[in-house]
C-alpha cells in the first residue's frame, strides 16, 4: 500500500509538471509554497500563532485574472481531503485556515496551483510533508 501511495504522488507530479518539495519532519512555522505566478499556499503542520495545525490557506496576490488553489491528500492515496481556494474574491486576498485534526506522522501531499474559471493552469507546486 505504501508503494501504492508513493507511486500516486510520483505520477501526478510527472503528469502535471510539478515542482516537487520534500519536507520530511513538522515544522513550527507555515510552510509557504509557491503558485506558478500570483500567489502562494501554505501549509501548517502544528498550530503556530493564529494558525490552527494541520491546516491550509490560499492566497492571491496578484490581479492578473488567476485564482490560487491549494489542496490536501491525506495519506497521500489521490484523494484530495481538503481545498483552499481564493475563487471569486478580489485579489490580493488570503483564505482562512482550511483546518482538520490528522493523526501525527501521516503523509500529506499538498498542491499548489493557479485556476481560473473551469482551467487550472498546466504547472503548479507540490509539497511533501507529514501530519
């Protein structure tokens, strides 16, 4: 099963031009991927300041048309659990945190793109990390 879920992350960054980021231990801070332009996601293991573990935001920082979305695999198996999204707002514009408990230890995969309308832009961010 395991070299299932690895090979689910490993192909869906090959097929949509990722830019793959490991991060293999939980950090304090948020964890800031970069969309292909205009914006950027974050990821945050462990509650740090105002912001609740286990959870991710969009934001979008330029009014260029695009849209940030940020989703999250939970146990990286292909299934995105949860989504930020900075869709119909005004730019620059920060979602608030996308939050939910997740056991500690579990893999994440966490992806970073640029969406507009019913497009999602062909290249985007990936990052790895754990619960």
């Amino acid at each position: 099963m395991a070299r299932s879920g690895a090979r689910i992350a490993v192909t869906a960054a090959a097929a949509f031009g990722l830019v793959v980021t490991v991060q293999t231990t939980a950090s304090a801070e948020p964890r800031s991927v970069d969309a292909v332009f205009g914006g950027y996601g974050e990821w945050n293991a462990d509650p740090y300041g105002g912001a609740p573990g286990d959870s991710i935001r969009a934001c979008d920082t330029t009014a260029d048309g695009w849209s940030i979305e940020v989703k999250l695999d939970i146990g990286r198996d292909g299934t995105w659990d949860r989504t930020a999204t900075t869709r119909g707002h005004t730019s620059p514009y920060c979602t608030s945190w996308k939050a939910g408990n997740i056991k500690e230890g579990t893999p994440v995969l966490i992806q970073v793109a640029n969406v507009g309308g019913d497009a999602t832009y062909p290249k985007g961010s990936v990052l790895l990390s754990r619960a």
